[in-house]
C-alpha cells in the first residue's frame, strides 16, 4: 500500500492579518508581555500599561466594555420569561422585529421595502451585495477614500470588484464634495456606490443636507437612463449628531425621492449588541408585490449560507423599539455614550495642544481643530503611519496604521497620557 498523504492542506498559505483585529492581536500581546513584567522592572506601572484604540466599540470612563443599562434590563425579563425558548427564527429572522427597525431608519414602517434581518451590518453588506450581483448583475462597487477597511474583502466575497471615489482631503481636513460628486456622475450604469449616512468611518467627517440633496439629485437624474445603485451602511445611527432622526436623514431625503435605496443597518454600536450579530438589510421596492419577490430571494440566499439569524439580539431590539418605556431609556444610554465621546474628544484636543505648546521642539503649525470637528466613534487624527508605528513601539498605544483613533477607548485616566504620546511621536517619529 502506497504511503498515505495526510498534508492536503500543506499548500495552503497563510492569509494577511485583518487591518483592524491584527492590530487587536498585536495590543494583546504587548498586554500580555507587559502584565508579565516583574513589578521592579521600569515598565511595570500603569504609565507603560499598553491602550488600545483600535476597535469602534464603546467602552466606559473605566474602560470597560458597557452594557447598555436597558439591554441589561431586557435581558433580565428575558431571562425570566417561561415563554422564551431556543427555536430556529424565520430564515428572514424575528418577524415583529423588521417593522420596528424600519420605523428607525426610515421613519416609518413601509410593506414596498424587503427587509431582513441578517448578521449586522457586516452581513446586510455581503447579503446585499450578493443579491445585486446575482439578481442585478452588478459587479462594481464604489466606496469611498478611505472608508471601513472591511468593505472591499466583503465584496469580494460576494465577486465583486471595487474601485474608489475621492472623500476626503487630508491637507485640509475636509470632505471633498465637488470630486466625489464628479466621480460618482462618471460611474459606469449599475454600479453600486457605497455611502456612510453619518458619522463616516474613519474621517468623522459627514455631507451636509445641502450636499446629499444634490447628489440624490444626480441619482435621480441617472435613473431613467444610466442608474446607478444607492447603497449606504448606517452603522453608527444616533452616534454622530447624539439624534436619531437626524442621523438617517440622508436615507430618508433619498426614500421620499423614491430612488431605490439599500440599507445595512447595523445594531452593533447603537445599542452595545456587538457579539449578537444584530442587524437589517433593506431595499426600496416599487410595491409590495415586488418586494415579496425580493425578500423570497433574500430567503433563498440566507437559507443557502447560514441558515437563519441568532435571536438574543433582535429580541432585545424589538423589546427595546417597540415598548415606550424602554425606548426612552435607550436613548438615555445613547446621550450617555454621545456625550462621553463628545468630552473625550474636546480632552484629546485640549490634551494634544497643551503639549504642544508646553513642548518647545513641538512644530507649532501642526492644527488638531479637527478632532473637535469630526463626529462619532472616531477622529482622523492625519497621523501618519511612520507616527502610528512609533506610538505602538514607544508607548504602547494603539491604533489602526492610517492615524484612525477610536474616541471610545479613550477616558480621563489616559487621554493626557495619549496626548503626549501623539506630540511625542509628531516630535521624534521619522518623517515621511
Ligand atoms: C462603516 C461600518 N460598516 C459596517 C460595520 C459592521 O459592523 P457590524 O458587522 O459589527 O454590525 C462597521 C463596523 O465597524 C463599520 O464601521
């Protein structure tokens, strides 16, 4: 008998570290090495305690990843509740949790949109993509520059090839309406072009009302002839003007034009439902009749991949939309979470300035107004990678290579500590 060959998997090689979960790892690790460290060793203490600032998940004044108190609420009645068991959702996932989810987005609840409830915002993307792709035969998308590193790897597993339009201009800290309109106009027929409805990741910076006016103008104006297909991931609904309804006036404005929009809807960062899985994905119909069409298909792929959603979270959400009571607690919790990212950015701002000027090697024309400006979970903060490499190396602090900070894991015991790590690393990282 010939000698069996186990190795099937020899030739397999190894894959690229996620751009933001790989830089989890590396913070793990300088934690793991730094609580290793024998207490008279000159690292020990807390000063040298490895920060992270990578992940876009809310965290305490403590640090401390938060539960929000209404879901800690709904997840007591529901741990007491005879009612509750643990069978399969609908493949399209909790019934009554659907119309509830579009009342939030789109203000009302409408039987022409397909919904269904997916694996958060992530999954609303590759459920959607996937469904364009194969029912439309889209096969480009157009995100913005920069945006979620995770966008292009989801459409790829979907076969779908991504090109880019301009957002943003790191010189002035601002977004580059005028190019990326231009850019979208002369995408080619079918294309789908990805937008942030607020609090834009990673920029912080959003459109005015004035600006996604005239670009669902342009949408509507390419519809009769050459359209292109209108897609925004709301993922931070609530965190980048602490309203609910302003944060998806975009999507609206776009709805009550009757264009054709797709909607992820992630539950993931509004209400701390992170590891739940929790999110929607939606798409505008002409009618009812149509929209049943889509939803069959959503079905059909859903059954296909993974079956049907997890539970926990979509009941927690539609307890917490649909009963007064708890709704107006959770927007209690938001206010909490909107506020503390408001003051810790004025911190990190005030912070940087301060050792700034205290510094006298510190370049004084290095502006951090924008920190103050941007909205959400995140600052731009325009350091540059050489400066993100050195925070890491010297300070311990993390955070993602193209100067992304995550408001949220900062707090009072370390923003002044991050503060002059940053004026630090302006003064001493190698320059470009
Ligand atoms: C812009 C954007 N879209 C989508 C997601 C997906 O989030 P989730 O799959 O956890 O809902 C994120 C998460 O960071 C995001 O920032």
């Amino acid at each position: 008998m010939a000698t069996p060959n186990f190795e099937i998997f020899s030739k397999v090689e190894r894959g690229p570290p996620d751009a933001v979960f790989g830089i989890v790892d590396q913070f793990n690790k300088a934690t793991a090495a730094w609580k290793a460290l024998p207490p008279d060793h000159p690292e020990a203490g807390p000063d040298h305690k490895p920060i992270s600032l990578v992940v876009g998940a809310y965290r305490d004044e403590n640090g401390k990843p938060w539960v929000l108190p209404t879901v800690r609420q709904i997840e007591k009645e529901m741990a007491e509740s005879p009612a509750l068991d643990h069978e399969y959702l609908k493949i399209t996932g909790l019934p009554e949790f659907l119309p509830a989810a579009q009342k939030l987005m789109f203000g009302v609840k409408d039987e022409t949109i397909a919904s269904a409830q997916v694996l958060s915002g992530t999954g609303a993307l590759y459920v959607g993509f996937s469904f364009l792709h194969k029912h439309l035969g889209c096969t480009t998308l157009m995100i913005p520059d920069p945006t979620w590193p995770n966008h292009p790897n989801v459409a790829a597993a979907a076969g779908i090839s991504v090109t880019k339009y301009p957002y943003y201009d790191r010189k002035t800290n601002s977004v580059l309406f005028d190019q990326m309109y231009d850019a979208i106009s002369k995408a080619e027929t079918n294309t789908i072009i990805l937008m942030h409805p607020c609090a834009h990741n990673p920029t912080g910076m959003d459109l005015t009302m004035d600006q996604w006016e005239k670009l669902a103008s342009l949408f509507q104006s390419r519809a009769a002839t050459s359209p292109l297909i209108p897609f925004f991931d709301c993922a931070y609904q609530g965190y980048a003007s602490g309203d609910l309804e302003l944060d998806a006036a975009a999507v609206r404005h776009f709805l009550a034009l009757g264009l054709p929009i797709i909607v992820a809807q992630s539950f993931s960062k509004t209400m701390g439902l992170y590891g739940e899985r929790c999110g929607c994905l939606h798409l505008k119909c002409t009618s009812k009749d149509i929209a049943t069409n889509v939803t069959s298909q959503l079905s059909s792929f859903i059954r296909a991949t993974y079956s049907n959603p997890p539970g926990h979270g979509a009941r927690i959400a539609t307890a917490l939309l649909t009963d007064e009571t708890k709704y107006k607690s959770w927007l209690n919790d938001l206010k909490t979470m909107t506020d503390r990212l408001k003051s810790m950015r004025t911190a990190l701002r005030e912070g940087i300035e301060k050792a700034q000027a205290e510094l006298p090697e510190a370049p004084k024309e290095r502006k951090w107004d924008h920190i103050t400006t941007q909205r959400g979970m995140f600052s731009f903060t325009g350091l540059t990678p050489q400066e993100c490499k050195y925070l890491s190396e010297k300070h311990h602090i993390f955070l993602t290579g193209n100067g992304r900070v995550s408001i949220a894991g900062l707090n009072p015991s370390n923003v002044e500590r991050v503060s002059r790590a940053i004026v630090d690393a302006v003064i001493h990282a190698p320059k470009e």
